[in-house]
C-alpha cells in the first residue's frame, strides 16, 4: 500500500500517515505564513522558556530512567548549586561507563515514507554497513524540527510520535535483562530502553513551544523509547565520573542540547540549568557534544558573527571557563567542546577546526582525531538541500581568556552581554570545510534547475499542487481588469475590443508585449545592484511581479494571434479567452515563478528552488560511537532510496507497517570520523 492508502487504516494504526508537505502549494504557504507571523510576535513579547524555571531542573542519569508514566529524574536538591554531598551521592550510584552507542536524527516529522524509513533503520538492533557491525543508540537525540510544516497536537502524532511509535513498539525492543558480559556491564543496563532526547527547531516553535513541551518532557514512551528530558534543553553526562569531596573525578564526555528559540537568545532559566548541572562539573580533560538547533557557524561572519553570538557566548562563558563569583574572575574549566551537531538545513556537510597555515585549501583534508568537527546532518525525514553555496572557510571567534579575565557580571551574565558576545582577539578560529557533502557540489548545482523543468517530476506545478491553479486565477484576473480598462478606454465592449486588435497591426503589439516586460525587468535588475538594493524585500517583490507580468503577456500574445471568427457568440469567444489565460497562468506563470526562483541569489526566496521541489529521496541519520578508550567516532548513514510501498503486521502491540521489499541497504557517506576526548588545539 501506498502512503495515501494507509491513511484508510487510521484507526488501527492509531495515526493517520501523511504526504510530504508541498511547501509551495497556496494552503501550505498561508498556513506556514501566518504561524510564522505568529511565532514572530510571540517571540518578541512572550517566551515560553521562561516558565520552564518552575519545571524540575536535576540532571539527567541515563541509568535512573522514570517510571512508566510517572515523573523523571526525582528532585535531589530542590534550589540552589549543588552541594558536595548532592555530588557524592551522584557519583556513588553513577555507572562507571565506558563504552556507548548514540543516534542523531534531524528534520523528521514530514512524509511519512522518508520518516518511517529513518525511523525503522534507527530502530534494527544492528546495522551492517561497510563490514561495520553498528549497534542501535543507546540514546537518540533528534537535533530538531521535529514536525511540519508547523507545530500542533496532531501533526506531531501523525507526522513523527505515531510513525517513530509504530517502527519501534516495545515488543520489539525485547525484555531487559542482565549484562552477559564485563564488557555489556560497561556499555550500560544491558537492552534497557534507549532513551529519547529532542531540541526544539523553528517549526517547533511554530506553535510558542506548546506541543513540543506535552510530547517530550512528560517522561513517556514513545513506542520503545523512552524520554526523560524535563525541558526544552538538556544534559547528560554519558561517561565520566563528577569529582567529590577531597577527590578528582574521572573526566569524560558530555551530550548538551541547547535550545536557542529561533536564534534569539538564551533564557536565564536555561542559563541557570546549565551552571548548576553542567558548567559547576566540568573537569580538565572533559569532552562536550554540543547539539543546536540550526547551523548558526555558516553565517558567522565578522565582526556580528551573526545568530552565532548567542551559542559562542555559551561556549565561552559556560563550557571553556565559569565565572568565580569570589574572586569576579573567569576560571578555566578545562573542558572543550569537540563535536558540534545540528540539522536545519537538509543536508550533509562538515567542517573540521584547522591552523590558519592549513586552510588554503579542502581538498585534501582528513579527518584528524584532535580537531573539532562541526557537522550538519538535517537528512532525517525533510526535502534534500542544495550544498554548493555553503563557504569553503569559516572564521569563527576565539576561545576566550581564562583564567584572570575580570568580570563585573554574575554567574548569569545579563542580556546585553550575550547580545554582544564576549571580547575575543582579532585571530579566531578557522574551520574549514571538508570534501564530502551530500548531496555533492557537482550533483548539488543540477537540482535546483529541476524546479524549472516542465519534463521533470519536480516541475513546480506538478510538485505543488493548487499552484498553477491560483496562479493561472489570478491571471484571469489581471487580465480582466487591464482588458476592461483598454476597452473602456476605446470605447468598445470587450470582445469588439479584441477583434479590432487582431486586425490592426498585430506584429507589433505582440512584439511590443513579448518583449517590453522582460526589457523593463532586466534594466530593473541591474539598476538595483549597482544601487546595492537588490536583497531589499521590495525590490524582490517587485522582480516577482515583472516575471509575472512578462508571462501574463505571452498569455495575451497569444489571445491576440487567435483569429477569432466572426461568427462565434461573444460568450464563447470570452470563455475561451479566460481558459487560455488561465493556461497561460497556469503554465507560463508557474515557469515565470520557477525562473525567478533560480535568478534570487540568496534568501528567504532561493530556498524554495529546494523546497519546492520536495525531494524525499536520500535520508540518513549519524550513529556515534563511544569506545572504551575515550574517543568518538561518528558514522554517517545514508539510504540512496526510501520505502514507498508498505503492508500492515500484526504483533502484540497491534499493527505494524514493514515495507515490501524490506529496508533499503544503508551506507557511509564518507569514512568513519574519530574524535578524542582530548584535541589538539585550545
């Protein structure tokens, strides 16, 4: 059965499956319009992370799971920094883990063959993949946008918690029982239940954070896996031991996930959670991954560095060095993040901390176990994104001075500070980006013509259905008000107008229409760049509406060619004409559209060649591993291909979809990346 089919199983299924979304179909583009205005104002005068203060705020143990439908993570102290003996009692129950499997997902919620695939890869107990043996994650973080085209009760069931539900029930998971092993003993509760870990991504937020917060911070599972976040944001020490009184702990690696709320900035409860769980622990020799919400490093440039200021300024002052309300000064922690992880964008790329002699080039860069590595894997269920436009190079802010920098600031510094990030020196960091992208440069520059194709299946109208419709309606209807004003202006009724024009000189009004738009928009273009305005939303707009206008006269061009007999009734005559137009509209109007769409270089309006095209192809996710030996090594998946034709199973649990022709083989996108614990840069 096809997705369309299984919505007819609804109710035994307990969701109804969806189509990808058509983001440039007339309801899509109102809905998503008006929720983001929504979110906007909301975000401006309301913030829902503040009343995340009140929630429990203890840290995260992946060996204390909640009860089944009951709260997590029991209060162990109710306000203010932990106490030693808060630390010791943490310390003396923790598993000495060393070894550790983790997925990371992102950009899911959308058609239900792209999810559901990903959904049913992450949950085989193992995947083989290039004579890899790939267990499944002891923990799934979803790196956001876990639902769309925006946020509600419903989309999420339907969209991501039915589909993730029905690819994992717990009969599948299998019972829990006791490590057979030394080595089982050290990866954890031997088939315990992985836990579920989710950060908010802007189509989360679509609704001011409502739903997401009912789904995942209530501590229930969500088919065999279990969530245990009590917030927005989280924290997990994965292995490691915190230090206790008169004793060094053992340093090891820590999950973070911050929630940035559509690139404004950090909330002070978030703040506060993360000093008391996180930046008060962090140890020499302590290794973070730091999951966000968005790409923030590829636009971060100097000197504003962009939306980046705001995860920088959480860097710098809560991870490299904490503030010593004692002394007014800056320690240094000794802690460094060393992986960075986030999706937004539909792709795959990645780039990797280099020494400025080393940057002139990419091509033949490896992965070097003592750099940082920042990588974006947005492939979890959304359209494909382009990746020919993101930089060669990134300059990102330096680490900042500790200790004995002085500071006048508290713990939590105030807004204004995070506004403006922390002072840094003139040098910062390099990244650069390393040869493997999915899709590739070459591959990456053939998709978004494809929007532009009438013999493509991704041809805008054919993609987004309702889009020629409206567009070819409102041609009528410009065609109607300009032709009632030509008439009125000659004195004539509409049709005599017409058939006065055909017997004129008609080669040169066609001419004059054909060309005079395209002429008026091509000096309109290039006076806007030398001006320096061509990104300015009205010189967008108005681009968009010379390429309409340029269609709409073909479209009557070709009216005007029509000998129209003298003997057919005007009401047929004015029928046919208004279905032409309407043609015309429909499919010169959608090639208008399409051709503007490519011609935008950057923006709000360049990224619907991609998602315009709605690509459900070529999904993947990455599987982490933690060895016993301290380092990480990632493993990009991939499948070239997702499931499109699906039969109902029966289990214990009720129904269950499995896909006909079984699950597409996985693949690496590049070699495996090992990370250590230590780097080899400050």
């Amino acid at each position: 059965m096809k997705s369309r089919e299984l919505a007819k199983h609804h109710a035994a299924l307990g969701f109804t499956p969806q189509t990808a979304v058509r983001w440039l179909s007339p309801m899509s583009l109102a809905r998503t319009a008006l929720k983001v205005a929504a979110a906007t104002v909301f975000a401006d005068f309301g913030d829902k992370r503040e009343l995340e203060g009140s929630f429990p705020d203890d840290p995260l143990r992946l060996d204390k799971l909640p009860v089944p439908g009951q709260p997590a993570q029991p209060v162990v102290s109710s306000r203010g920094l932990p106490s030693p003996a808060d630390l010791e009692e943490e310390r003396a129950v923790a598993p000495a883990v060393t070894e550790m499997w983790l997925d990371f997902a992102a950009d899911l919620g959308d058609g239900f063959d792209a999810t559901y695939t990903v959904a049913s890869l992450l949950a085989q107990d193992t995947l083989t993949v290039n004579g890899h043996e790939l267990p499944r994650g002891r923990v799934l973080v979803l790196g956001g946008d876990e639902v769309y085209p925006v946020a509600s009760p419903a989309a999420y069931e339907n969209r991501m918690a039915g589909p993730y539900r029905t690819a994992f029930p717990p009969a599948l998971r299998g019972p829990i029982s006791a490590p057979k092993s030394a080595d089982e003993a050290h990866s954890g509760p031997h088939n315990a239940p992985p836990v579920m870990l989710a950060l908010p991504g802007n189509h989360d937020w679509y609704d001011g954070l409502t739903s997401f917060i009912r789904v995942f911070t209530r501590q229930r599972s969500i088919g065999g896996w279990r969530t245990i976040q009590n917030r927005s944001y989280f924290a997990v020490r994965l292995t490691g031991t915190p230090p206790g009184p008169g004793r060094n702990g053992a340093p090891g690696w820590w999950l973070l996930g911050l929630d940035s709320q559509l690139g404004q900035y950090i909330d002070e409860p978030q703040l506060d959670y993360f000093y008391r769980n996180v930046t008060l622990q962090l140890q020499p020799g302590d290794a973070i991954i730091l999951c966000v919400a968005a790409p923030f490093w590829v636009d971060a440039a100097q000197p504003g560095w962009g939306e980046f200021r705001q995860v920088n300024f959480f860097e710098q002052d809560y991870l490299r060095r904490r503030f010593n309300p004692e002394t007014g000064l800056f320690d240094a922690t000794g802690a460094s993040v060393r992986l960075w992880l986030t999706g937004d964008l539909h792709h795959y790329s990645r780039y990797q901390d280099s020494p400025s002699q080393e940057h002139s080039g990419n091509q033949h860069q490896t992965p070097d176990p003592g750099r940082t590595q920042m990588i974006t894997c947005g492939l979890g269920g959304a359209y494909l994104s382009d990746t020919h436009g993101l930089p060669d190079h990134l300059t990102l802010p330096a680490a900042s001075a500790a200790p004995g920098e002085s500071s006048s600031v508290r713990h939590t510094p105030p807004r204004g500070t995070q506004q403006t990030g922390t002072e840094q020196t003139d040098t910062g960091r390099i990244f650069t980006r390393m040869p493997t992208t999915f899709p590739g440069q070459g591959h990456s520059r053939l998709l978004g013509p494809q929007l532009a194709n009438p013999f493509s299946q991704f041809w805008l109208p054919i993609r987004n259905p309702g889009f020629g419709l409206s567009l070819g309606i409102m041609h009528v209807v410009a065609a109607l008000t300009l032709w009632t004003v030509f008439s009125a202006f000659r004195g004539e009724a509409f049709v005599d107008s017409l058939r006065s024009l055909t017997r004129g000189d008609t080669p040169i009004l066609v001419t004059v229409l054909i060309l005079a738009v395209p002429l008026l928009l091509a000096v309109a273009s290039v006076l806007a760049r030398s001006l320096g305005v061509a990104q300015a939303g009205i010189v967008v707009f108005a681009r968009g509406a010379l390429y309409q206008l340029s269609a709409l006269a073909v479209g009557t061009a070709v009216v005007i060619l029509v000998p129209w007999p003298e003997s057919w009734p005007d009401v047929v005559i004015l029928l046919l004409v208004l279905a032409l137009v309407h043609l015309g509209g429909w499919a010169l109007g959608s090639e208008a559209f399409a051709l503007y769409i490519l011609a935008t270089p950057s923006g709000e309006v360049a990224s619907w060649k991609m998602s315009g095209q709605a690509i459900e192809d070529h999904k993947g996710f990455l599987r982490i591993h933690l060895s016993s030996d301290a380092t990480l090594t990632v493993y990009p998946l991939m499948v070239d291909t997702v499931c499109r034709d699906w039969r109902l199973a029966t289990n214990d649990d009720g129904a269950r979809l499995v896909p006909v022709t079984g699950l597409p083989a996985a693949r690496l996108l590049e070699e495996p990346i090992t990370i250590a614990r230590k780097g080899s840069t400050p």
